[in-house]
C-alpha cells in the first residue's frame, strides 16, 4: 500500500510539473509556428528547454531521487531521446504523411510523450532498484 501511495504522489508531482511546463512550451509553440517557423524545428527546440527544466524538477522533487546524478543524466538524456524519437516521429506520420494540424497532434503527442516519459523515469531513471544495484556491486 505504501508503494502505491509512493507511487500516485510520484505521478501528482510529475503531472503538476507536466502541466505547468507543458501548457507553457505548447503556448510557445503555437505562437512561434503560427509566425510561420516550421513545427518540427520548433518542437526540437522547446523539447531541449523542457527536457532540461523536466531533470532539474523530477529529480529532486517527484522522485526524490538521491543517487548518481551522472548516471540519472545520462539515463534521462536516453530516455529523452526515446521520447523526442516518438514525438518527432508522431509529427512526421500525421502531419507530413496523413496532413492533419500539426496543432492538434503536438498537442496530442504532449500527452503520449508524457505517459511514456513517467514510465521511463521511475523504472529507469530514477529508479532506486537500479542504484541500489550498482551500489552492491
């Protein structure tokens, strides 16, 4: 039970910061695109600005996390790329292939992206089971 509990505070937090950043950077997004600049361009820029406002904020306060910051780094940048990977991939299929507004599937992709990356930074980045094992050895 208290796991669970853990767990659902975890996700509150990342969603709160989620929220915050995400509607911020999608604001941006809008504006910049709507002036003409072209949507993955812009994603790929405002993507590197809240992966690094994400580490900084998950880190301390959702996960609490207390271990190697060297390896979360360098964990939290694979797991990034997988999600930027994702992202830009949605942008490409549903917008350039099947042409629908590149608004509605950023906004869309902000959601998936998101789900994945809370999966990713409990069980691999932040993950205590992944210390605790290279504290063992």
């Amino acid at each position: 039970m208290l796991l669970l509990a853990k767990s659902l505070t975890q996700l509150f937090r990342y969603g709160l910061i989620g929220v915050v950043t995400n509607l911020s950077w999608y604001c941006v997004y809008l504006l910049i695109t709507f002036f003409g600049a072209e949507p993955k361009l812009v994603m790929t820029f405002l993507y590197l600005c809240g992966a690094t406002i994400s580490y900084l904020a998950n880190r301390k306060w959702t996960f609490q996390h207390n271990g190697y910051w060297v390896s979360s780094t360098i964990r939290f940048a694979i797991a990034h790329m997988m999600g930027y990977s994702l992202n830009y991939f949605l942008l490409l299929i549903f917008v350039d292939h099947y042409h629908y507004p590149h608004q509605w599937v950023q906004g869309a992709a902000i959601f998936i992206v998101a789900g994945f990356l809370f999966i990713a930074f409990k069980f691999f980045v932040f993950s205590e089971n992944l210390e605790n094992k290279k504290a063992n050895r």
